[in-house]
C-alpha cells in the first residue's frame, strides 16, 4: 500500500524508473511467484525511493509500541483486580454474592467510575 499511495500522491514519476502496477492500481496476481516477485519489487529502485520517502514508521517499531501499550492497560487492569480481591479478603466479604450479584463485579463497577482504563472494559 506504501507504493500505491506514493502514485497516488505524485511521488513517483517516470524518472524513478518503472512504475510497477500490480504494486500501485491493478494488484497482484501472479501468486505462484509471489515470493520471487516480492522480493524484487523490494530492491527495485522506486521501491527504496518510496521507503526512503515515507514518514511511516517500522512496522517491527509499531508492534513494540503496541505490544508496550497493551502490556502497561493490561498491568493497570491486573493491579486493579488484585486490589479488588484483596480488599473483599480483608473485609471478609465473600466474592460471589446472592441472586446473582457478585460483589466482585460490582465492586470493580464502582471503581470504574474513577478509572478510566476499567471502565472501558
């Protein structure tokens, strides 16, 4: 999609060489070479001029990001729930509650509407 919208954007022009169009409009369809065909459209040279031109960061940097930014709501959310539970235990409240009502969720319901990260959930 890099390549597409770099024709799209005027980026490229006949100058950087061929404008392949199953990279930028038609697609690709030539399945039984894709790994050949890939991997040549990448060493091309209006490849690495697109690459070299794009803002976009790596793709390898964006999973870390959100591998690091899930992990920190996901630690928030854990820390909330052991608190949860260790506040019931002290109170000698009972998890589970009657008819249906566990105090549990109805406690971490409470505590949503202070946290922004529960209460999403």
């Amino acid at each position: 999609t890099i390549c597409a919208n770099a024709k799209r954007t005027g980026c490229l022009s006949v100058n950087w060489g061929k404008v392949e169009e199953a990279y930028t409009s038609r697609g690709f369809r030539n399945w039984k070479k894709a790994p050949k065909c890939f991997r040549d459209h990448q060493n091309s040279v209006t490849h690495r001029f697109v690459i070299s031109q794009s803002k976009l960061p790596d793709v390898a940097e964006q999973l870390v990001k959100s591998l690091t930014e899930t992990r920190s709501i996901e630690r928030h959310y854990l820390r909330r729930i052991i608190t949860t539970v260790r506040y019931l235990a002290r109170q000698g409240i009972p998890l589970s509650g009657k008819n249906g009502e566990d105090n549990f969720s109805q406690l971490l319901k409470l505590r949503a509407e202070d946290d922004s990260i529960l209460k999403e959930r």
